[in-house]
C-alpha cells in the first residue's frame, strides 16, 4: 500500500520543532489521517483514538 504525506504546516517553538502533516492512504478510498509531531515524535494522531491512563 502507497501512503502519501504532506508537511501542511512547520513551526519552531520554545519547546521544539512543531509539525502538521497529513498522510493519505490511496488503498482506502483517499483516507486522511491528520497528526502532529513535535521533535519527530508522535504527539497527537487522528488514527489513533485511544490514550494511556496513569
């Protein structure tokens, strides 16, 4: 399967660097999965619903 990703947006903060980008999976009738990444790291996804508990 072919994934498409597209840096939407850029910024560099006090805490890192900050990214929005947008991947899209061709296979799955053009579904897009919106994240963020911050210093490279996944820090919110749109794929993923679930979250840890402490």
């Amino acid at each position: 399967m072919s994934i498409n990703i597209t840096e939407l947006d850029y910024q560099h903060t006090s805490i890192g660097e900050l990214i929005l980008r947008r991947r899209r999976f061709p296979a799955t009738s053009q579904t897009n999965v919106f994240e963020v990444l911050l210093n490279g790291e996944f820090l919110m996804s749109r794929l993923f619903t679930a979250r840890k508990m402490p």
